[in-house]
C-alpha cells in the first residue's frame, strides 16, 4: 500500500459556531462500500470470467504482475461504479473496496494495476480474442436467463442502433450526416421474456461512424437468434427492428428461421399509392375534429428485390398542430404475425422504442468512453461498458419488488453502491463498516441477502 506524508485537511472556521476540520485520515476506507452488491452478482452470472477465458495471455510470465482476468475485472468494476477510465486507476490503486473486488487483501494486498497497464491490456486485443468475448457475453446472458425462466412463452428480441460522437482521431470515426457529427454508430441487441418490462443487453458491436443501419445485423441476428432457440427451443421468438433494417437478406432468414418478426419499413411512392384510401379517410376524420387522427389498415406488398410478397401494416396518421398545416405521416410494418393492423402496430411494434431508454442508461457506464485511437480497443471499452451494464441489469433483477427494480443505473450506483466504508481486517474475517445513519439500509440488506448473504 502506498504510504502518504501529508493528509490532506481543511477547516472551515466560520460555517458554525466551532471550527470544522475535514480531514482524509481514516484508514482502510473507499466510497464504493457497496460494491460487494457487485461482486455478488458476477459470482450468480459467472461473466466476468466467462469473458477472461476468451483472452490469450503472451505475456512473458516472469514479468506479469496482474493476470488478465484481473485487468478485465478492475476495468468492469470501475465502469459500474462509475470511474469511467482507466487514468482513475491511479486514484484507485490502493482502494480497498476495488482490491477485494478482485480477491485481494483489502489492506496489505497489491495495488492495482496503473493506467499504462490497463491501456496496453485494452489496445493488445486481437480480433478472435473480441469475437470470443462478445460470445462469453451473448452466451452468459442467455444461460442466466434460461435458468431463471424455465417456461418462456416468447422472448423479444430488440436491435437498435444510436450515435457515439467521438472527439479525436480514432480510427474509423467518420461523419454521420444524419447526426451531424464525427461518431462511431454501435449497434446493440436485447432481449425481454413474456410481459417482463425490462430489457436485457446481450450483444453489442462498435461500427464505423459512416455505417448504414443494416450493417452488422444479420450477423448479430444470426448469433442472437441460434443461442436463443439452442436454449429455448419450444418458445416463439419475435424480432422488432425499425425500418432501417430492412433489407431482403434479413427478411428471408427470419423467414428461415421460423421466428415472428415486425420490420420498420420506409415509406414510397407505390406503399402510399396503397395506403392511399386509409389517407383520405384519416385525412376526412381529422378535418371533422380538428385534431390528429389516424387509420390503421393492411396491404399486400413485394418490393422488386424481395422473392415473394408479405403483409405490410399501415398506421395511416395525419398530424394536426397549433399554427400549422395538417402533415400526413403514413408509417409501414412488414410482419408474419396475425392479428388486427392496430394491434400489430401499437401493441407489438411500437413498445420496441423503450430500447432507447436501456440505451440512455449504457451512457452511464462510460459506453461511448471510445477515445482510444485504435478501432479494436474502442471495440473492446463497449463490451466492458456492456458487461458493466449487464452486472447492473443483475442487481435490477435481484431488486425485484423494491423502489431499485426500475431504477435507472445512476440511481442504482447512487443508492446502493457509493456508500461511504471502512474495511477492517483480523485473521478470521473481513468487516465493512458502514454508516449507521445510511437511509436505504434495509433495501440494501433485502438485496444483499438475495444475492447470497446470510442475516447478521
């Protein structure tokens, strides 16, 4: 442990009617006493080692201070608990809360590793290496899953796509006129079960910024989609995408995959040469009230590069603002399912926008903390933010009839791991001391005996 000559201290002489002396002088102690939550849900999900297996070790052995699980682990902890890169690792070397994260003696254990390890450990990443961890990933997730839902009536898979500004000279960063800026363009893929409201992160990808938004899907798809039915294989499986997606070879293998699917489409000349009528009706009904209204119909459509013609749902809407003139706004839905138009669009396909709010969350973690130069290693930061994410999503689970279960991440990190401790050592035990007067003491014991302790 390093040792410090001087302790930092200020008074404040006038705030009160004594002097106030803070001082940095209690020993043994870290403001992430909470994160023990985290270690708890690793060990129920077995991820972080799943993923350290899929890294190769070449380093020469006499020289190895910090094995590469480690590396991979202090990163992912520090992500969670909000410490977004590595240059806090010098802060954080001798934090005895991240020390026992990694099975180290809180007090007299090894330092952690600096930041030009963790550097040289993100940018040593080869392309098999990437493939295996976003497998271990996929893989971790999906098991979790099927040992806690053993019965599984349909499973929702989601593909989104969001922008990731970068602001230096990564490689493959280019301008995305759409979002008007320089940015890398991830693609991400959830999955719900039955009418459970949250959705599980299990795979991500980093593409360049100037990507379309079918790029990387099918194959990402592909993958989702065989592990799902390997573990899963009586239960229906729906896919949502939004209308960038939608492109003839991944129609044809949902068809081929004998899975439920409801596609965006982009709208053209013929789709609103058909939809034509509803438009008009839309158009009447909206005149009569003077408000939006809208329509809902279906249409057979082939595209000239599709092999066949498929059921096309129309939301046939025509806007009404305050100053403004009415703007019709038809929206397309390629789908296999049966069922009324309305039902398919409102019910099935619309609530895929709750996406955006996981995706909001992964900013939490540092997801778009891309700034290495090499495109690789930036590939490797999104899958530690990921699985930052998915040992949050655990601890989400794990809180289920609390105020935590719908928790946003920062609320989670805030509440239930930045909590204030001092770690204290004897032969027999290890002993965290938290704060008597912490307000959400006993959520924070109901869910630390959910994940595995046992009632002091």
């Amino acid at each position: 442990m390093r040792d410090s000559t001087t302790t930092p201290c200020v008074l404040f002489e006038e705030l009160f009617r004594r002097p106030v002396t803070a001082a940095f002088d209690v020993p043994s102690a870290s403001s992430d006493g909470g994160a023990i939550l985290l270690k708890a849900a690793d060990r129920r999900l077995g991820l972080l080692s799943r993923m350290a297996e899929a890294l190769v070790d070449e380093r020469q052995r006499g020289k190895v201070r910090h094995a590469l699980g480690d590396l991979l682990a202090q990163r992912v902890y520090g992500l969670a608990l909000g410490h977004e890169d590595a240059n806090d690792a010098a802060r954080l070397a001798d934090d005895p809360m991240h020390k026992l994260l990694l099975g180290r003696d809180p007090v007299t254990g090894d330092a952690l590793a600096s930041q030009p390890t963790l550097s040289r450990f993100e940018n040593d990443v080869t392309r098999g290496e990437l493939l295996r961890v976003s497998e271990a990933l996929l893989e971790t997730v999906i098991e979790r899953h099927r040992r806690r839902r053993r019965k599984v009536r349909r499973i929702t898979v989601d593909l989104d796509v969001t922008d990731d500004p970068t602001h230096g000279q990564q490689e493959l960063a280019l301008f995305n006129g759409f979002y008007d800026t320089w940015c890398y363009l991830p693609l991400l893929a959830f999955v719900s079960f039955d009418r459970e409201r949250e959705q599980y992160l299990c795979a991500a990808a980093l593409r360049p910024g100037n990507a379309p938004t079918r790029a990387g899907a099918l194959p990402m798809l592909k993958r989702v989609l065989g592990q799902l039915q390997e573990s899963f294989p009586k239960t229906r499986i729906l896919v949502r995408l939004d209308g960038g997606f939608a492109e003839p070879e991944l129609l044809e293998f949902l068809d081929e995959a004998q899975v439920d699917y409801v596609v965006g489409l982009a709208k053209n000349l013929v789709l609103e040469r058909l939809a034509g009528l509803a438009m008009f009706v839309a158009g009447a009904e909206s005149e009569a009230s003077g408000e939006s209204e809208r329509v809902y119909t279906e249409l057979t459509y082939a595209a000239g590069t599709w092999s066949r013609a498929r059921r096309v749902v129309c939301k046939a809407e025509v806007l009404r603002h305050e100053g403004r003139e009415p703007k019709a706004n038809p929206r397309f839905v390629v789908t296999n399912l049966a069922g009324s138009p309305r039902r398919i669009y409102e019910r099935v396909y619309c609530p895929r926008g709750d996406a955006e709010n996981r995706i909001k969350e992964l900013f939490d973690v540092a997801f778009d903390r891309t700034s290495c130069f090499r495109f690789r290693a930036n590939q490797f930061r999104l899958l530690l933010a990921a699985a930052a994410y998915v040992l949050l999503q655990e601890l989400r689970l794990v809180a289920h009839g609390t105020v935590w279960a719908r928790a946003q991440v920062a609320t989670l990190r805030l509440q239930l791991l930045k909590i204030g401790v001092q770690v204290v050592t004897s032969v027999r035990r290890l002993v965290l001391k938290l704060p008597a007067a912490f307000p959400y003491r006993d959520g924070w014991c109901t869910i630390a005996i959910r994940s595995g302790a046992s009632p002091g």
